[in-house]
C-alpha cells in the first residue's frame, strides 16, 4: 500500500490515523504542497483533483479522505470504525463530513491562496476568514458530541470521527482557532490524540516534517 500524502495535510492526516488504528503497513509517497507538487504530472494521473491523499493498493488508486477510511474500515474490519447500528453510522458520517465537507475545504491551501491573488485578503482577513468557519462547524458540532460520546466524540472507541476530528483540531491550532468554548470538542480531541495510533499519525512525527 501506498499513502501519497504531505505531512501538515488534515486529509491525508486522516488516513494515516486510519491505517495506524488497523495496524497496516505502507509505504508513503510526499509531496510538497508549498511547491505546486500536488500539480505534477504523475500525481494527477493518480489524482485528478490536484489533492492529497491518494491510496494506492495493488494498482487500486482511492481518492477523497473519507472515501478511503472507509474502504479501509470495510477491507479490514477490526478495530471498526464505525458503530454496528445504521443510526450510529449516520451520526458519524455527519461528525466526519461536517469537518471534511463545511470546515477543511474552506481553509484549504488553494482557497486561501485565491484570497490573497484575487481577493485582495492580508493575513488579518484570512485568519478571520477561517476562524469563522471552523467556529461554525466546531459550534455544531460540541452538542453532537455531548449529546452522543462518552470519552470519543462518538460513543467509548474511536471512530471515523475521532480521524476527522484530531487533524481538524490541529489546524485549529496552527491557524490560532480558539477552541476554548467547544470543551467537550476538545476534551475529545484530547483524549483521541494520546491513543498512539493518533500519534504516530501526528504530522511532526511524518518522514517529511520540517
Ligand atoms: N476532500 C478531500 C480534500 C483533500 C484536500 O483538500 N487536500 C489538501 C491537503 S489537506 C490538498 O491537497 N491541498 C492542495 C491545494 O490546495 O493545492 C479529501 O478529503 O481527501
């Protein structure tokens, strides 16, 4: 297996937490997001997007985080990712696109490139730019998982969610997002980050971190 991925990306960050929580082996290929590399030829003959992740098994290429984590969860079902009973599925997979679909792609690096080349954006209005939006997906997302975690941000274990929620949590703090009035949100994060799957997921611990 191969994680094309980038160290600092929240999307291949989720992958990696996936494949660590299932215990596999794989090899990464990086690519430097700051140099255009997502661009380059023989990447976007595997990814058509110009993103990372991409996962190549066996001349199988995936695309798109959530399309991944959960063929992985379907490819090698223990630990599960996602709770046995069709309700809980469906509130996991509304943590994890709340993040990945209305939080990460307004932040994402050709989004705020685009600010600052066509909209005129210094720094002070990207940052307030993405603060906005996080905040709004982490206000939504606190009494989800008051009303529905008990440790993790669903239920005792770590899901899908907890794999879209660490990455998130830490662009929170590298963009300076305040996540003080989300406790229970972060209180979640916290505790899904110490598992060491979670960690040896975390960017500054990937072959490519500068
Ligand atoms: N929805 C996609 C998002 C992938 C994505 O946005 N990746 C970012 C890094 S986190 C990227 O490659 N950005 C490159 C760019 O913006 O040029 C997924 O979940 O895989």
């Amino acid at each position: 297996m191969i994680l094309h991925g980038y160290w600092r990306s929240s999307a291949a960050y989720r992958v990696r937490i996936a494949l660590a929580l299932k215990g596999l082996a794989y090899e990464q290929v990086n690519h430097d997001l700051r140099t255009g590399a997502q661009s380059a030829p023989d990447y976007t003959a595997l990814n058509p997007q110009h993103l990372v992740p991409t996962l190549e098994v066996d001349g199988l290429i995936l695309t798109q985080s959530l399309a991944i984590v959960e063929w992985l969860d379907e490819r090698h079902p223990t630990p599960a990712l996602l709770p046995a009973d069709a309700d809980g599925r469906a509130i996991v997979r509304a943590m994890a696109t709340t993040i990945g679909a209305d939080i990460h792609p307004l932040h994402n690096l050709r989004v705020l490139k685009r600010l600052r080349s066509d909209f005129a954006a210094d720094e002070a209005a990207v940052n307030a730019w993405i603060a906005e939006w996080m905040t709004a997906g982490f206000a939504a997302l606190e009494p989800t998982i008051e009303k529905h975690g008990r440790g993790f941000a669903y239920g005792n274990a770590p899901t899908i969610a907890d794999c879209f929620l660490v990455p998130q949590l830490y662009a929170a703090a590298r963009f300076g997002v305040d996540t003080t009035p989300y406790p229970v949100l972060a209180a979640a994060g916290a505790k899904a980050a110490a598992v060491a799957a979670f960690a040896a997921a975390h960017p500054s611990r990937q072959p490519d971190a500068d």
